[in-house]
C-alpha cells in the first residue's frame, strides 16, 4: 500500500511546510538523509500550550506528539516530492515540555513513533530519544525533530 493510500485510510491530510520562526530552514537534504528541524505541538493553528505533569496529562501529551507526526510528514513531503522515495524513518528525537518529576516522555512520544510505524510500516521503524525539557519555544508541550534517508 502507497504511504497516500495509508493516509488517507487514516483520515490524514499532510499540512504544508511551516514558516521557520527564526534563523533556521524547515529541512536539509545531504546525500541520501534529510533532517527535519524540530516541530512544536500545534493545536487549531496555535503553539499546544502546556507542561506535562503540571496541567497536561500523558495521554494528551501523546495526541500532540500524533500531530507533529503529521506536520513531519507534511514537510518531508515537501523536502522529498513523494512519501513512497521513503527509504526508512532513522530517528526521531522528542523534546517534552515537563515538570521535574514527569517520566513518562518516552509515553508522549508514542504518539509520534506509534503513528510513523502505521504508515511507513516497517519502514517506519526507528531509533528514538526522548527527553523531558524545563521549557519548549513559545510554551509548546512538544518539540520533535526527524531524520529520514531516501
């Protein structure tokens, strides 16, 4: 099955490329990888606001790491021209804006990873770190960044 095939199985329609908020581009491509820079949780067009074990709870954190995921996609889409030249998702690197005592990042970040395996399939299997953070730009609850070969 096409990656479009399983997208829109899935109901998904892939954003088009953020405008970068600072001194930075939204991906480079050199040989066969491209890294995406990170993108933050976005929720109705706005920054997803909050901080996990303080007034977000894991599951939510999860639905905002899912909506990156998509932004991610939207803008390999972009860096590549086709989803299907996807060779392998290598590594997705998350950043979760969280209290002190807040340990479950590498929960939130399922919401990405979880999502990138139903499309991608085995291709979209990959390494992964995830951290908690003190703060993310603009307040966000998550920041993911990706790195794919093609």
């Amino acid at each position: 099955m096409s990656v479009y095939d399983k997208l829109k199985e899935l109901n998904i329609t892939l954003p088009p490329v953020a405008t970068p908020a600072a001194a930075y581009v939204p991906f480079v491509r050199t040989g066969n990888l491209v890294f995406l820079s990170g993108h933050i949780a976005k929720k109705e067009g706005k920054a997803w606001v909050g901080q996990l074990g303080k007034n977000i709870q894991t599951e939510e954190g999860k639905l905002a790491a899912r909506a990156i995921a998509i932004d991610l996609m939207g803008t390999l889409h972009a860096a590549v021209g086709d989803l299907n030249k996807v060779k392998r998702i290598v590594k997705v690197m998350s950043l979760v804006n969280s209290t002190p005592d807040f340990t479950e990042q590498h929960l939130v970040t399922n919401g990405a990873s979880e999502l990138l395996g139903q499309v991608f399939g085995d291709k979209g299997a990959h390494a992964r770190s995830a951290f908690g953070v003190a703060q993310i730009p603009q307040g966000a609850c998550v920041e993911i960044e990706l790195i794919a070969e093609v």
